[in-house]
C-alpha cells in the first residue's frame, strides 16, 4: 500500500482523481474522506487476509460473538492509530493542505446499537484483535440507528439516525457468502428410506442473508479479525403467496433499526425475526466456513466458540441443533452434546421486563420447527429435574423453558451453554444466589464471573492524548500495551508538581468540554466549576431522578438562604430514552425544566448550573468522560450488572460517586474508600427494606425531600402543574421502586463531601490519579483473556511469526 509519507501523498492523489476525475485541490471533503476511508480498509485488508490464512493453517479455534448491538463509534482515528499510521497520514494529508481533523469529523458514529450492551461489545471486539486472538462478531447491518435524539421545548424527540448518508467506508459486501432464512411456513414428517424420521420445512418463506464484512484492527499486531453485518434482501425463491411489495417492505424492516417498538403484536414478531435472522445467517455462515477447512462437524465444539451476548441470540441453541439434525443428520444427542459445546451465555441483567420472554404461539407460527426442537429440549430437560430431584415437584416450573404461554429464553439459554457467566462480582453473586440458583443447584460448575472491562486504547491512549503524553513521560509507554502497567503511577501520586500537572490537563479537557456544549445546547459553562456527570441510558433504576432531586434541594436552599454557597457546580446529564419509555422521557423534560430556570437564575446560576446534552453516543462520550471531575453511578444496589461507564472516568481520573452496585463495588476495593464517595442502601439492605417500604414515610420525615418532591407538581418547573404530576405519582402513589427517597439523605451527604474534598486540590488531585493508577483491572484486555482462557480455550495467532 504505502510505506511512507510520499508513497501515501502519491496514493492519495492517484486516487481522488481516478475515483472522482478531480485534483485534489478540487474535490471535496467528503471525497476525501471516502478516499481514506478505503486506502485505511486496503492496509488493513493485507494484515486480514493473513490473519484468516494463518487461522486456517494453524487449524486454530475460532470464537463468534453473537450481539444484537456493537456500538463500535468512529473508526478513522481508531485504526490509523491501531494500525500505527496515524502520525504519517495526518502529515501527508497536511502536506496536501488537508487538516485531518476536518476528515474525522465527517465520520458518523455507526448506528449499531443503544447502550452498554454494544459498547461493551465494541471493546471486545478491540481487545481480541489486540491480544492477537481469533474472535469475530456476528450482527445485523441496521439501516438506520436507534434514533437521534433532538431536545425540543425540553422533550425528547426522535429523528431517524441516518449514519449511512455517505455509506460504510469500512465494510465489505460478500455476495458469494450469502445465506437464506426461512420463517413462517409448516414442518413436514416423513421417513427416509433407513426409516429416520426426516423434517421438513415447508412453504416457508425465504430471505436472503448478505453479509458485510469490516476488519477489526489490533493494536502494534497485524491481527484483523472480522465484525460480519447481515444485511435483508429479497431471495432467488419468491413467496408465491405474498404480493412481492409487501415480501420487500417486511424484508426491510428486518435490518431498519435496533430493538422496534415491541409494545404490539407486529413489533414482537419484528424482534424475533431480527434475532433468528442474525443467528440462523451466523451459524450457517460458520458452518459453512468450518467445512472448508474440516471434512466434518464432529469437532465443531472443539474449533468453534460462541457467545451469546445477553438473552437476544438465544435461537442461535436450537438453530444449531436444527442445522446439525436437518441438514446433516446427526442424532439428537450427538448435535446436543456439540451444541453446548459450542455456546457460552453472558447475563447482563436481573430486572425481569429484560429477561426476554416470546409468546410460544408467535415462535410457533414464525419458526415451526425451531419451535419443535425448543419443545423437545424442554421436555428432556424437565425429564432431567424430575430425575435429579424427585421429591422437589415446583421445581420443575421453576426453571422450565416453555410455562405460562411462553419461552423464557434465558432458560434456554442456560440449559444450551455450557457456560454462563455474570458481568462483575455482586452480579455473578446475584445470578447464583437468587435469579438462576435453582440452575445452580442442576448445573453449579457452569456458573462464573467475568467483570467487564473496556479497552483503554480508545477511552485513554486516543480520546485523552494530554493524560496519554504526561502518563507515557512519566511511566513509560508499556501501559499503552498492558495496562497492568498503569499501576506504576501510584510512585508519583503524592508529587505536588504530578498532581498540579494532572489538574492542567484535567482544565484542558473541560474546556474541551465547554466548548461542545456551547455548540451543542448554547449554554456556556465554567471550566473552573466541578463537571459533575452522569451519562447513560435513561432509566428509572439508574436514578438519573435521584440526581435531579439533589438538584432541585440545592436550588432550593439557594433560594432560601443566600448566605448558603457551594463550589461552583455543574450538573452534566446525557442520556436516551426508549421511545415508547414515557416516565424516561419525563424525567428527560424535567432535567431540561431545571436548566431552564437555574441557568436563567441570576441568584444562583454563579454557583450552580444544568446542562442536558442531546444524542448521546461514543463520540460525545469521548470528550464527556474526560473531562468529569464526578462520575455519578447512583444505581439502586443490585440492579446494575456492572457498568461500564464507571471505568471509563475511573480511568481519566474522575472521582466515583455511587452505590455499592456493579463494577463499583469492586472499584471500590481496588481504589479504597478514600478515593471514591460510596453512599446508599446495600443489596441486602435494599432486600429488607422492600418488605415494608413506605415511601410516605420519608416525605413526611425529612422536610428537605417534601419541599423537592411537591416542586414537581406545585409550577415551579413548569406552568402545566400536571406536566411532572407522572414523575410525582411514581414516587408517592407507586411507592418509589428503586429507593430514591430512602437514599436521598444518604445521596446529599456524599455530595458535602464531594465539596469538602474538591476544596483541597492536592488532595483532590491525588484521590483523581490513585483512580487512574488502579484501572488496570478494569481493562477489556483481562476480561477477554479470562473469557479466552476459562471458556472459550482460544489462542493467539501470531501472524507475524513465520
């Protein structure tokens, strides 16, 4: 491709003007962009055809992570440098008179996902290619993401995020690979002429996978693994009994965007065709790719590993058990011992409306004979409790697939791997002692902890280069490779010119900060004042309303007493909320009604200020997460499975406020106490507080939480006394679920002594580079070499090695 700067120039240029019949003093930004965007795929596509020659010649097992989400962001940056041409490229472009800036801009965060599911997806993805192991990720090419949030008249409101206005630069499309998917239809049974029963689906209708492929880059390693996106399109075998207008438009609503509305019969169809359409393509798509190397799937369990992140790819169990019985006529037990060979399950989640359960009459008519062999796994399983515990009959309804009209897929999940795992400690301790322990007690050895991580190369080394340069002057750059390494900055945590020279760059990045939010919400904020942050997906457990509540009770003292102060304080929130989520969206209009009011407050909006930040997504929380002085993880204890947004500002050397919840229990033991602010009921106080729990009880006691909690209905925040009345009633009349108001005398004494600490700015400073130093742990880097080494038995493949 090129090997230095003049090479690139001259590729560069060469390529503008066959591609687009223009010099490039000519063509136009986005031109250029497209044109990079390719010479960045063709480097990284010699190290991809090396690294699959290398797997097939070593015979090496290979793992598929199978996520309905893989929220990957900007890619530009991430693979210059991954691929460690960064430095060259911006100087051949600028000798081209482009700023490569203006180039990074134009890329749109791929609309691949929601949250911390596809976030986290993202990271492993980085941290396999890194560590130069074969792992590859399986999911669906959404036209459009989950949506862009616009903030009008302070309510959400949700455009179409259009990601793939200028295409995907990094993807290949793989026709030859394509694959078909059959729903509806019928089974037909009949024996073969050895008398084996044989199944046959029929009058289904067909719908061709196309995948697209885009190279996932290691860092210092020519590893690439693949990140395989299946695409929708009308098959060679027209259903003779649809208009083909009608086939076309339901066909494109498979791959429109993530999670539709699931709240009507329509929409529930719609998952379920999505989630069988990514794993049917998957396992094929494997399968196919085994036999080329293999002469059989006998050893399938012993080359291939999948994940099944989260309860969404579930059907990937019973669509493996299909393909082996159907289309290549192993018996039963045999395709059931390879298949949970095959699976792993990860559980991100106790609350129960998030432990997926379909209607079996849908499953049935959409997938006949995935259906069947979900019924027979069900049958044999509870055939299997019968025998292991005779004497138990609930049992038996306890933990069965197939109860109440419908397939509890976690279940499935659980009874088809043969491994499950949890996401950090206190989630693992969870899932063991309370959701799955009746599984437990059937399986105990398939249950393990692997606590997330995220991968420090985008959420350090790329988006925070001021911390990169003073950590790689100070350290060495060997952390920039093995983060373990980071722990080596504890030597300097009590040096007063280290702590002053962190807190510079910590002003850096928050006027960094200030200037996006003048752009994005035109409201200026003071770099000097504590960014206090809580960025996340909007829900009524992470209590993005407990924080609003605090808010309101020092707006109210402010008012009340001028002689009451703080340090100047900015409360920074970013969040989505599900569209058809309305409490969600309430509380998004109330955090927007504070900022209203606050900001325009000459009384008090010196000292206190609100800020709301629209469409959040990596490329926001790339600039938000460094520039936090506080990273509020206020969860109620026990529903959070880990969080992985804690470790980010963790990371950058923010200071965590938070329950004793998730991942922040163990960022808790890592930092010491005196390093974070842990307020706030624990799982198990929360467990004995529920059986009598009256929320009235502490309106009535504590004047400060009445005086808040009235302010929603009373016009304060907004001349329609009924427009907060919905927040109000959850609170009073639905007897505050999540515990806000149990935890708030708790929540606005750790923010006195947020205060009382920011004071000290040494102190402060050196608290913020202890959180640094010990987020080694924390790394994707160790949690996927735990899941490499305990589940799926894969290793590295050293395509430099000759």
């Amino acid at each position: 491709m090129f090997n230095n700067k003049q090479e690139f120039v001259e590729e560069f240029t060469k390529r503008i003007e066959e591609n687009y019949g223009r010099s490039v003093e000519q063509s136009h930004p986005t031109e250029r962009f497209m044109v990079l965007g390719e010479m960045v795929r063709d480097f990284a596509g010699i190290h991809w055809k090396e690294t699959k020659e290398k797997i097939a010649a070593e015979e090496a097992k290979q793992m598929y992570y199978f996520s309905m989400e893989f929220l990957i962001g900007r890619l530009l940056t991430n693979n210059l440098m991954n691929l460690g041409i960064y430095e060259l490229v911006r100087d051949g472009l600028q000798d081209l008179d482009i700023d490569i800036n203006e180039l990074e801009d134009l890329e749109s965060d791929a609309g691949l996902g929601n949250g911390g599911l596809g976030r986290l997806a993202a990271c492993f993805l980085d941290s396999l290619a890194s560590l130069q192991l074969p792992g590859n990720g399986n999911c669906i090419r959404y036209q459009y993401g989950l949506f862009r949030q616009k903030i009008e008249n302070g309510y959400q409101v949700e455009v179409p995020d259009q990601w793939l206005t200028l295409g995907n630069v990094w993807e290949v499309r793989k026709p030859k690979s394509a694959v078909d998917v059959k729903f509806w239809g019928h089974v037909e049974m009949r024996k073969d002429e050895n008398g084996e029963l044989i199944f046959e689906h029929v009058d289904a209708e067909h719908i061709r996978a196309v995948p697209y492929d885009m190279p996932v880059v290691g860092h210092g390693t020519k590893e690439t693994n693949t990140l395989r996106l299946w695409s929708a399109e009308a098959s060679d075998i027209i259903p003779t009994n649809k208009d083909f207008r009608l086939y076309l438009q339901e066909l494109q609503e498979i791959c429109l965007n993530v999670y539709p509305d699931d709240s009507t019969d329509d929409g529930k169809i719609l998952r379920l065709k999505q989630q069988y359409f990514f794993v049917s393509a998957g396992v094929k798509s494997i399968i196919r790719s085994h036999l080329r190397v293999y002469p059989t799937l006998d050893n399938l369990g012993e080359k291939i590993a999948i994940q099944l992140n989260d309860t969404h790819p579930v059907l990937a169990i019973p669509e493996l058990m299909r393909v082996l019985m159907d289309e290549y006529h192993y018996d039963w037990d045999h395709a059931w011992e390879i298949t949970t060979a095959v699976m792993a399950y990860t559980n991100h989640t106790i609350l129960s409306e998030a432990l997926e359960k379909w209607p079996i009459a849908f499953v049935q008519r959409l997938l006949p004979r995935i259906y069947m062999i979900i019924e027979e796994i069900n049958r044999r399983f509870l055939k299997e409790v019968a025998e292991k515990f005779p004497y138990e009959r609930d049992m038996a309804y306890r933990v069965a697939i197939l109860k109440d009209d419908q397939v509890h897929m976690a279940s499935l999940a659980v009874v088809g791997s043969h491994s499950v795992n949890g996401v950090a400690q206190l989630h693992t301790d969870i899932l063991i002692n309370d959701l799955f322990h009746d599984f437990v007690r059937l399986y105990p050895d398939k249950f393990n902890n692997k606590t997330n991580g995220i991968t420090h190369r985008r959420w350090l080394l790329y988006s925070n280069p001021q911390l990169r340069k003073m950590l790689d002057e100070l350290i060495g750059e060997g952390f920039e490779y093995d983060l373990n390494e980071i722990e080596k900055l504890m030597d300097h945590v009590d040096d007063p010119a280290i702590q002053n020279q962190f807190l510079e760059i910590k002003h850096q990045r928050k006027e960094i900060l200030a200037k996006l939010v003048k752009e994005r919400c035109g409201v200026e904020i003071d770099p000097n004042s504590i960014y206090d942050v809580q960025a996340k997906r909007l829900h009524a457990y992470k209590r993005q309303l407990l924080n609003a509540l605090h808010i309101i009770y020092l707006y109210q003292r402010m008012k009340e007493d001028p002689s009451f102060t703080i340090t100047p304080t900015t409360f920074i929130f970013a969040a989505k909320a599900a569209p058809a989520y309305y409490f969600a969206k309430k509380v998004i209009k109330l955090i927007n009604s504070l900022g209203e009011v606050i900001n325009n407050d000459p009384a008090v909006n010196s000292m206190l200020k609100v800020v709301f930040i629209p469409n959040y997504s990596v490329s926001i929380a790339e600039v938000l997460m460094n520039a936090a002085d506080v990273s509020e993880q206020i969860s109620t204890a026990g529903k959070e499975a880990s969080g992985t947004g804690n470790m980010k500002f963790m990371m950058n050397g923010a200071m965590t406020l938070g329950t004793l919840d998730g991942a922040n229990v163990e960022i808790d033991e890592r930092v010491g106490r005196g390093n974070d602010v842990i307020f706030g009921l624990t799982v198990d106080q929360v467990t004995e507080l529920k059986k009598n729990y009256n929320a009235w009880d502490y309106y009535n006691e504590d004047e400060r939480i009445k005086k808040a909690v009235d302010s929603l209905v009373d016009g304060t925040w907004a001349e329609d006394h009924d427009e907060f009345k919905l927040i109000f009633d959850e609170l009073m009349y639905k007897n505050d679920e999540y515990l806000l108001l149990a935890d708030f005398a708790s929540y606005t004494a750790a923010h006195e002594e947020i205060q009382r600490r920011y004071a000290d700015r040494g102190q402060w400073a050196k608290a913020c580079l202890i959180n640094i130093a010990k987020s080694g742990y924390f790394s994707s880097d160790r949690t996927i070499q735990q899941y490499a080494d305990e589940i799926w038995h894969i290793s590295p493949v050293r395509i430099d090695d000759k």
